[in-house]
C-alpha cells in the first residue's frame, strides 16, 4: 500500500490465467474511502516478459528520485528489480533498468517502508534453513534503497548498525591458496568486508562458525549462480 498524488494505492502480485495469456503480473486497486475499506480495481500496470516467471509475489512499488522501483520475488527464482516510470491512470509501468536485488535463494518476500529522515528501508525474510535452528524465518538486517548514477538500485545497511561494532580488524592482501584461518575472527556476531580479485577458481567464499576441529562450519559460497549459504 502507497500513497501517490494524493490517493491511495495497493498493489498485489500474482498471474494471469493460462487463457489470459498466463505469465506472472502485478495488479493495481485505488482505495475509495479513507478507512482503506473499499477498493476499486484499477487494472495491471506489469506483466513480466519472462514467460518462465509464472508468478509474483510479495511486490512493491516505491518512488525514488524522479523514478519508480518495482520489488518482486518470482517464484522459484531470487529477488528481482525494476527501474521505471509509473502512471497510475493507464494504469501503467514502464520498466528501464532491471537487475537482482539478491543473489541468492535464501531472501524472499520483502517489505519497505519510508522513515522520518525520508529513507526507503527494505526488510526481507530469510528463509531456507533446516527446522531446528531456530532462527530460520528471521528478517533480515535493514537495508537503505537508493538510486546510482546510472540509475542501478543501489542498496547499503542503514547507518544506525555502525552502533553495534565493536573492535576492528584490518587484514593487508594476501594470495588464497586453498584454505586459510583468518586470525583473532573469534565471535558468534562478525561484520566482514572482504574483496576477491582475479578469481580463477570455479567455487570460493568463507566457512564461518567453524568447529574446532574444522568438521563443521557454515559455507558462504560464490559459484557461477550466486551467492549461497549452505546448511
């Protein structure tokens, strides 16, 4: 839900029934009462030209800068973005720039919201772990949306986590061979920020919260799909 010149918007993912072409598509309603509880349904301003995107869920549409973004989770398949102009009227939106919001599998269903320093804040729910730990099914930590220069998404961690740092750790480069144990990395709460150059190998990333003995630990792992973290 959304408020634009001055009325008030909702949009709902979904698809398009296979004699209506099929394909997933997003749908708009204009509220009618200020009590949001009459709806009229205004029409479809996004039908995604991917014919193997079958269904959208969990969408949302946010003004930023003189542009529109359009958030989706695709199912079976990892966040998605928009970068376009919106008119309610037709009702219409016109996509310029897309790309991944989030490379992996694990990120779906996001939420936004706008604060009181005017921010857009997205939060997203982290799913695909096993049963028993039980923080499977958290939201994940709120990310600051932006446009770039080329009018890309950008995304950052907000600001106010910077209060949860503690002591520092600074690694001059090194060539990774193999494996290698990162010193003094001791703690159940790590914020790391690592860069990989000139990658040759077909898989790499980190094992955090590793064993003592190193027979168990959590893969972060880049291959040519993504990013993944196994279980």
């Amino acid at each position: 839900i959304f408020t634009h010149s001055d009325r008030t918007y909702m949009i709902l993912g979904g698809n398009l029934r296979r004699r209506q072409g099929g394909g997933g598509v997003v749908a708009l309603y204009r509220a009618e009462n200020d009590a949001l509880t009459e709806w009229k349904y205004c029409g479809i301003p996004f039908h995604h030209i991917d014919e193997d995107v079958v269904q959208i869920d969990c969408p949302n549409l946010i003004p930023l800068g003189d542009k529109w973004v359009l958030l989706f989770s695709p199912w079976h398949g990892s966040i998605a973005y928009f970068v376009g102009t919106f008119d309610p009227n037709e009702p219409r939106f016109t996509p310029e720039r897309s790309g991944k919001f989030d490379h992996g599998p694990d990120l779906f269903a996001t939420n936004t919201l706008v604060d009181d320093q005017g921010r857009w804040v997205v939060l997203g729910w982290v799913r695909g772990y096993r049963r028993r730990h039980l923080w499977n099914g958290c939201m994940s930590l709120p990310r600051e949306l932006a446009l770039g220069m080329q009018g890309e998404l950008i995304q950052r961690p907000v600001r106010e986590l910077q209060g949860l740092r503690r002591e520092s750790i600074r690694l001059d480069p090194f060539e990774l061979n193999g494996v290698r144990t990162l010193p003094s990395c001791s703690s159940d709460t790590i914020e790391m920020r690592i860069t990989f150059e000139q990658i040759n190998a077909e898989q790499f990333g980190l094992r955090v919260f590793c064993a003592a003995d190193r027979t168990a630990a959590t893969p972060i792992l880049q291959d040519r799909d993504g990013v993944r973290v196994a279980d």
